[in-house]
C-alpha cells in the first residue's frame, strides 16, 4: 500500500513540474507567436493590394462583432483596396485562411494564409491555374465581385476547380464568400473608420 502512495505523490509531483514548465513556456511564447501572425497577416494584406498600396488596418464593430479588414488609400485619400480576411472549416484537411484583395469591385488577389491540404493536390489553391481561375475571368480581366458566380464549375458557377481537391477548391469559395460577406457588412463604415 505505501508503494502505491508513493508512486501517486511521484506522478503528481511529476505532473505538476510538467505543467509548471508548460505553463512557462506558454507564457514566454504567446506573445511573439501573436506578433508573428500579425506580421504574417499585414504581408499578406500587401501582397493582395496593388504595388505601392500602404494599406492601414481598421477594425470595424457592428453588433457585437468586431470585423478587422486593411484599407488603401491613393496620395488624394480614396480607397483604392481592401485587404478582407476569409475562412472555411470545410477544407479537405479543416480550416482554410485566406486574405481576399478587393480593388474597384474586383477581386484583385489573394494570399492563403493557413491551411492544411495535401500536398500535391489541395495545397494547389495556392497555384496557377487555380488562382488564374479565381482572380480572372476568361477575358483576362479582374473578376467582378457583383457579377461572377463564386462557386466551382461543377456546382454551376465560374470557377474552374482544381483537379482531384474540389474539396479545397469550395472551401477557397467558402472563406471569399465569408470574406465578402464581411466586406459587405463593414463597407459603409470602412470609409469613416479609415479617415
């Protein structure tokens, strides 16, 4: 019986120095993982705006939701983008990031911040022709968000899925239609919150 008391006092003992250290480590982490995915998201907004765009982050609040989007603005102070974050749980391999350019009611770009699709196959969302398809219509020209059936081919809209990760290429769908929702909720107090 006293073995068995023993070994109880040791694993606790044990355990709690594991969660002493964990907790340390915790500490000493969170915040420079915070700031790298900042950082990480801010490029991304840069990325997905025209060269030379200096887009400023505003964060929006409409019943009870706080909404972050990046605003540019052109030397006269019009906005000329929106960096809008999207997300989707319904990749192939769960939750897809992505940062949607919106420029002149056009989708300009985007930059898939996180996700976790096979290699070879989802993970082509990142890719040419995927992302031609997206970002382009047949013509060449930037894709208009009013006038464009976001959705894969295969499900009646106009964007060509990529080859064995349809999966993926609907959840890409999903986070712009996420995306643009929010743009949608926010865009009238972008102007005023950027100013």
């Amino acid at each position: 019986m006293k073995d068995i008391v023993k070994l109880v006092v040791i694993l606790a003992l044990i355990s709690a120095i594991c969660t002493a250290i964990l907790a340390a480590v915790n500490s000493v982490t969170r915040e420079p993982i915070a700031q790298s995915k900042a950082r990480r998201i801010l490029e991304a907004a840069q990325k997905v705006l025209p060269e030379g765009a200096t887009p400023k982050a505003v964060t929006v609040v409409i019943a009870d939701q706080t909404n972050t989007c990046y605003v540019s603005r052109d030397p006269n102070g019009v906005i000329n983008g929106v960096a809008i974050q999207g997300s989707c749980p319904k990749g192939y391999s769960g939750n897809i990031t992505v940062m949607f350019g919106l420029v002149n009611d056009t989708l300009y770009n985007y930059e898939v911040i996180e996700h976790s699709e096979t290699p070879g196959l989802g993970a082509k969302i990142k890719d040419e022709p995927f992302r031609t398809s997206l970002t382009r219509d047949s013509s060449g020209k930037p894709r208009s968000l009013s006038n464009t059936k976001w959705k894969v081919a295969k499900d009646g809209g106009d964007i060509t899925a990529i080859t064995a990760a349809t999966i993926s290429s609907r959840a890409t769908l999903g986070a712009l239609e996420n995306a643009l929702a929010n743009y949608n909720a926010i865009k009238d107090s972008i102007v005023s919150e950027s100013e």
